[in-house]
C-alpha cells in the first residue's frame, strides 16, 4: 500500500491545526506514497505535491471539481488513497482497509430524523440514482475515514452524477463499483465530552470538538511530535 498516493481536497483556511494533526496521524500510521493537497495549500505546509483549484461553488461543487482534478492527474497513482483533513488514523495500519456505513436508507434515517438541507437532498438523490442503476438497496460510505479510490472508478461516479447538485461521492463510487467492504460506525465526535470510542483506529472531529473537546486532546496528545509536512514546527 506505500506506493499508493494520499490526496486530500482543502478549502481555505490557513491554520487548520486540524490537518497539521491528521498529518502527524497518516505519517506515523497510514502507508502512502506522495501526498496531493487539492485546493488551498497552507503556507506552513511543505514537502507535498500540490493541485490548485477555484474554490467558487458550494462545498460540495468544490470538492467534486478537486476529485475530478485528482482523478485526471497523471501524475498521482491510479488507485489513491482519498483522505479530508478531520480524519485520523489512531492505529498503525498495513493497508487502509475499505469500510461502509451500512445501507442508505438506515443514515437517511438517522439524518431525517435530526436535519434537512443539501446533505439529506443529496444523500436522497444519490440513493435514487443509485436505484436507477440497479442497486435496490445500496450502501452508503459517507464516513470520515479515508478511502480507497481507483481514478476510473471515481471518473465513472462523477459522470454517473454530473447532474446532482450534491453528489455523495463516495456512495456513487463505492456502489457503482461494487467495492464491498466491512461496516462500521461511523467514528465523527461532535461533542466535547469524554464519551467516545477510544478502541477504534479511526477518529474525526469537528472544529469545536477538536479545539476544545476531550478527543481533542487525545488526538494531540497522541501525536504530538510535528511531521516532515509542516515547515514551521510547533
């Protein structure tokens, strides 16, 4: 798995003390080969290959144009790694495993039942498309881990759904392509609290829950040694 490429999409923000901990976190536990940011570099990052990108759209239309942009690149590996910036990899691994959250239609229903908006249309319009295809009951890989991804299977999702105003890519990328998986749970903490999963060797944050939270201060605590990544060390 080191010869496979990491490629992360970043919008704007220049300190993102989240990522500089996700990096120490892939470093010390995610085998990877170069590391592609897609979007906004930050100027204290160093050592990384880098895609500049317009950032006009929604956040959605923004991290779909990176993909596409990854996904042509001749220069990345044909299979990457797809990795965000609130995702860390607590445990060494030997190969990122593919992972799912379960069917559809059971986080659609965890997400009706607390919000509506962009995501939940697009969860819902992703999952009719999906159906269109021939997948009665797909699954859905909307979790905050990062992922296995092959250029011409994420080229085939992204042209599945070129018309969805939020395509859930990867849903469309792991569906369509039929990548199977393990399920399990989905490792974002959106509290401060101490009440957690601390067995899993995944974590994601949320900005508050980052910055003032318990996980946190285990993320940090843990990886507290600056990567080759960051120029200025802190």
């Amino acid at each position: 798995m080191t010869d496979l490429d990491l490629v992360v999409p970043l919008r704007e923000a220049p300190a993102n003390q989240q990522l500089r901990y996700a990096l120490r976190s892939w470093v010390a536990n995610l085998p990877h080969w170069h590391l592609w940011i897609v979007g906004y570099k930050p100027a204290w990052l160093g050592g990384v290959r880098h895609i500049p990108t317009r950032q006009t759209g929604t956040k959605y239309q923004n991290t779909t144009v990176a993909m596409r942009a990854a996904c042509e690149h001749p220069e990345i590996s044909e299979t990457f790694l797809f990795a965000n910036d609130d995702m860390f990899v607590m445990d060494a691994l030997d190969a990122m495993p593919v992972l799912h959250r379960g069917p559809v239609r059971e986080v659609e229903a965890y997400y009706a039942a607390r919000a509506s908006g962009m995501y939940l249309r697009g969860m819902r319009e992703t999952r009719d498309l999906l159906v269109d295809q021939g997948f009665a009951d797909p699954l859905s890989y909307e979790l905050h881990v990062p992922l296995p991804v092959s250029k011409a299977g994420m080229l085939k999702a992204l042209d599945a759904g070129r018309h969805l105003t939020v395509l859930h890519k990867r849903t469309a990328y792991g569906v369509l392509n039929e990548i199977g998986g393990e399920r399990i749970e989905d490792v974002k903490v959106l509290h401060r609290g101490p009440r957690f999963d601390r067995s899993t060797p995944f974590l994601s944050t949320m900005p508050d829950s980052f910055a003032n939270g318990e996980v946190g201060r285990v993320i940090r605590t843990r990886f507290a040694v600056p990567s080759d990544y960051e120029l200025r060390r802190r």
